[in-house]
C-alpha cells in the first residue's frame, strides 16, 4: 500500500509542477516582464524546473525497479529520461541563443517542449494506471 502512495503522489507532484508552470509561471513572465528580465528568469527557472521534474520522478523509477515491476517500468524510465534530457539540452538552448542561431534554438527549444508534454502525458496515464 505503501508503495502505491509513493507511485501516486510522485505522478501527482509531476503533474501538478508541469501545469504551474504552463498555466502560471510562463503566461506571466511574458506578461509581466520586460525581454531581458524575462530571459533572466527564464534561464534561472528552467534547469531547476527540469531537475525537480526528474528528482519527483526518481520514486516511481526505484519502487516499480525493486517491484520488478517491468510492464511500467518502461513509462517510469520514460519520464526520468526526458526530465534529464531537458536539463541537460538546456545550456545548448541558452548558447543558441545567445550567438543567433535560430534554428539550433528552434530545435533545441521544441525538443524541450517536447520533453515537458512526455512527461506530463506519461505521468497522466502512471497517475491512472496506480488509481485504478
């Protein structure tokens, strides 16, 4: 039973992170800052946005790991591995930009949306999956 509160509340803390972020935090930045201040914290934000995605995802990944739990092993993974592709595509993302290189930042900027959507999708269907 234990563990299953560990599984649910970990997806439900990722969940509730990703749409803060993309209902609050963002809309307002843009709204309520200027372009240079915006970046600044945008720059501050994201990589513990990102690391804080993968450390409330670490739980899941340990209890279904020591569960032997390999049918949702595979989601568990899944969303470690896109937290900390995130993190990780993030001073390439700020470089881009940074020196005009607009595709590299379209890319690496859609691959961090990307990410973000992975995850919250993935910790939707773990979220359900532990429910029911």
């Amino acid at each position: 039973m234990t563990s299953q509160i560990i599984l649910i509340l970990s997806n439900a803390l990722i969940i509730g992170v990703i749409l803060t972020h993309l209902i609050l935090t963002t809309p307002t930045v843009f709204s309520a800052l200027d372009t240079d201040s915006a970046s600044k914290f945008l720059r501050t934000i994201f990589p513990r946005y990102y690391l804080l995605l993968l450390i409330l995802s670490l739980p899941t990944l340990l209890v279904l790991y020591f569960q032997g739990a390999s049918t949702y092993l595979w989601l568990a993974v899944n969303v470690s591995f896109h937290a900390a592709l995130g993190f990780l595509i993030i001073p390439l993302t700020n470089a881009a930009k940074d020196r005009g290189w607009d595709k590299l930042f379209s890319f690496t900027h859609g691959l961090s949306i990307y990410c973000t959507a992975v995850i919250l999708l993935l910790s939707i269907i773990q979220f359900f999956i532990y429910t029911g």
